[in-house]
C-alpha cells in the first residue's frame, strides 16, 4: 500500500503542474522527473522495486517562456533547486533505503544564436548539498560515522578490494557538497509549426561537477566529505550527452492534452576521475520516450556501467528504468 500510495502522489503532483500554470517555468537544463520500475544491478544482493525522481524547483525568477514568446535574444532564471532520488526495495519490510537528497542553488541562461536560425545555448550553473541523510559508517552499520572505529576500516581497504559486498547498504552515510556546471547548444531542425513551436530539434550536452567541502565554495565546511571517501568516489565528474526529437504529424491545434505529441530519443555518458579501483568509471544510457501533449511521457531507458544512487556507485552492471516522465522543457513557442 506504501509504494502505491507513492506513486499515486507522485502522479498527482505532475498533473496538478499543469493545472496550476506551472508549465510556464520551463528549464533548458535539467533531469526530468520520473518514477518507474527499475532493475537492479546487483540482484543477488537486493532488488529494487520502483524508483522515483521527483524534481522540485522554485523560482526567484524565470522569464524565458515568456521571453522566448516575446522574440528576445536573452532570457534566464534563478532557483532553489531540490532533487530527491527514492528507491523502494523489494524485501520483507520493503523499506525506502538510503534515499538521495540533492539541495542547492542554480542559475540558467539562455542566448539566441543570431547567426544560425532558431539555435540557442544555454548555460547553467548550481551548488548545493549531496547526502543520504544517514549517520552509519560506510563500511559497517553498527559503527558511527566519523568515529575512530570507523575510520580505521578504511586501512583495510586496498586496490582490490569488493566495495559492492562491503557497502553499508541500510545505513552508510554519504555525504558532500558539490559545484556543477553545464552547457547546451540547442537547434531547431527545419521549419516551426504555425504556432512557432520546432517540429524537430536537436541537442548536446558538456558538464562538470566538482565535490568539494565548503558549501558553496565560502561557507563553513558542513555537510562535506572525509578524506578516506573522497578516495573512493572521486572529486571530479564529467558529462557528454545529447537528444533527437521529432513530433508526430499531426495538426498541435486538434491535439487534446493526452494526443501522442512527440517522440525523442537521448544518449548519455558520464565519468568519474579517478575513483577506486573497483569502482567502474563509466555509465551510458540509452533512453526513448514518447510524450503526451500535456508534456507527460512514457519512456524506456537502458543503462550500463556504474550505479549513481549515492554510495551505490560502487556497483555496476545493466539496468532497464521503464515508467512515466515529465519534460521539463517542452515544445514552447521558440518567437513570435
């Protein structure tokens, strides 16, 4: 009953978006709310039933809906960014275990390109705080975090060493606080529709994340990470990706909200520099959705290489993340 009712909020809490003309502060970059079934990269070990990703973003600002309708060359937005990562697993008690919290601050940009037609390219940077919001030593459950004890199970960790069987898995802190920027060029290919949204578009995607102890940057370190586990899940992480989108021929003026409006498709590669040894670098996947005009979508996505939920990413393998999904930059009106 715990995961449907889960579910049925998370659902809600996308539809009421529209109804409340939310849909108005639209993100150039950014992760998409999701929820969805999801396999485990280590099933013999625990199985995840569901995974969701709600996003919540609250604006200081955000002109760039209105801004892009109004033909302007330069538009941006200023919020408080939180992005919760939830996991249910499938065991006897079914527990949500070791959630993610991602807190922080971010600044996008967009800029028109007016040498290339319908082309733009967004900046964006946040810093904040990454944690679990859990208090056990990495390593083992009955020990604090920070404490002496603690600490020295580190020194018997060497280059070959089974991280994925030594994790703390119910109650192993992690915790840092991180600087992330990201930068997109975004085309339009072709004509616009008659309302002057693209018909299809194309976009890549560079990004740096740095962890680092002082939260942003200058203030007191709280929050940050330990020297013993910055050696294992590395400073400094780096993203390449890009997406196709390509809408359906229909007439957008006959569409009601629940119409098949578009359909994309989104390739993703991340790395990490220099984790531990056992630790898998690399992660790719590979996602296909199709949208509903009301920005709702139903998407399909194969991952492989390393975990990213916290501390997990000391496991690796294959992942099939199936579910619904909402877009949280969809066909706007590119001008007038």
């Amino acid at each position: 009953m715990k995961k449907l009712l889960l579910v049925i909020v998370f659902i809600s809490s996308i539809l009421n978006t529209k109804a409340q003309g939310v849909l108005r502060d639209v993100y150039p970059i950014g992760e998409s709310a999701n929820v969805g079934y999801k396999t485990s990269m280590v099933p013999e070990i625990e199985k995840i039933l569901f995974e969701a990703n709600p996003i919540v973003r609250l604006a200081f600002f955000n002109t760039i809906q209105e801004d892009l309708e109004n033909d302007k060359n330069k538009t941006s937005v200023l919020y408080l960014h939180f992005k919760p990562q939830i996991r249910m697993y499938h065991d006897n008690s079914k527990p949500v275990r070791m959630p993610s919290y991602h807190i922080g601050i971010a600044y996008q940009q967009l800029r028109r390109l007016k040498s290339i037609n319908n082309a733009f390219v967004a900046l964006a940077v946040e810093s904040g705080h990454y944690s679990n919001g859990q208090d056990r030593s990495a390593f083992d459950p009955n020990l604090a975090d920070g404490t002496p004890e603690a600490e020295a199970l580190y020194d018997k960790i060497n280059k070959d060493s089974d991280l994925s069987a030594m994790i703390n898995r119910y109650s192993g802190n992690f915790s840092t606080n991180f600087t992330e920027l990201n930068v997109k060029y975004i085309q339009a290919l072709g004509e616009l529709t008659g309302n002057n949204r693209p018909k299809s578009s194309f976009s890549v995607q560079f990004g740096y994340n740095r962890f680092h102890d002082r939260i942003l940057w200058i203030l007191p370190d709280i929050g940050g990470y330990t020297e013993n586990d910055i050696k294992i899940y590395g400073k400094n992480r780096f993203k390449l990706g890009g997406d196709f989108m390509k809408m359906f021929n229909k007439d957008e003026d006959e569409m009601s909200d629940w119409s098949f409006d578009r359909y994309q498709v989104a390739l993703n590669f991340n790395l990490i520099h220099k984790p531990h040894p056992y630790v898998n670098p690399f992660r790719t996947d590979l996602t296909g959705t199709v949208y509903f005009h009301n920005n709702l979508g139903l998407y399909v996505s194969g991952i492989y290489g390393h975990d990213n939920y916290n501390y997990r990413f000391v496991d690796s393998g294959f992942q099939l993340f199936t579910g619904l999904v909402f877009d949280p930059f969809p066909r706007i009106q590119w001008k007038r």
